[in-house]
C-alpha cells in the first residue's frame, strides 16, 4: 500500500514539474545572480526553476544520507570490533 502511495504521488510530482517546466518555455527576462558583488550568471525564469529543482534533490539526497548514517549507527552491521573480537552475547 505504501509503496503504491509513493508511486502515485512521484508520477504527481513528475507530471507537475512536467507542466511547470512546459509553461515556462515561452522565456522572459533574464534574472542577473550575483553573489558577494560578483556577476555569476543571467537566468531566465526556466533556468532558475530548473535551478531549484536540483537544489531541492541535493537537499534531500543530504537528508537521506544523514538518515541512512543515524540509522547505521544506532545499529550497527555485525563485524569485528576495534579489539579484533566478534561482538557476542554478553554472558
């Protein structure tokens, strides 16, 4: 069920950024970035757009990677530990 939901609401996600992207292919006016004073780049509405969109996935791919290692931590794969022993139960 769960994985379905997902499913659905990725193909939503999918087909909004689809339409967005599509709307604003007419151009527009170029949006000057500059950071600390320096002129980087002139974007229009679609490459800024584009822009946030792989801002927002870096984003998240951050937030998975610090979830898989909270995770990992909290519970570690079995191995041998720093004094060369396997960990076993305690007797």
């Amino acid at each position: 069920m769960l994985l379905f939901l997902g499913l659905l609401l990725l193909a939503a996600t999918v087909a909004f950024t689809a339409l967005a992207i599509a709307g604003n292919l007419s151009g527009g006016p170029g949006y000057t970035v500059s950071v600390l004073d320096h002129h980087i780049a002139t974007l229009g509405p679609l490459a800024i757009f584009c822009a946030g969109l792989a801002l927002a996935l870096i984003c998240c791919l951050a937030l998975a990677v610090m979830a898989g290692g909270a995770a990992r931590r909290r519970h570690p794969r079995g191995g041998p530990t720093t004094s060369g022993r396997f960990p076993g139960p305690v007797v």
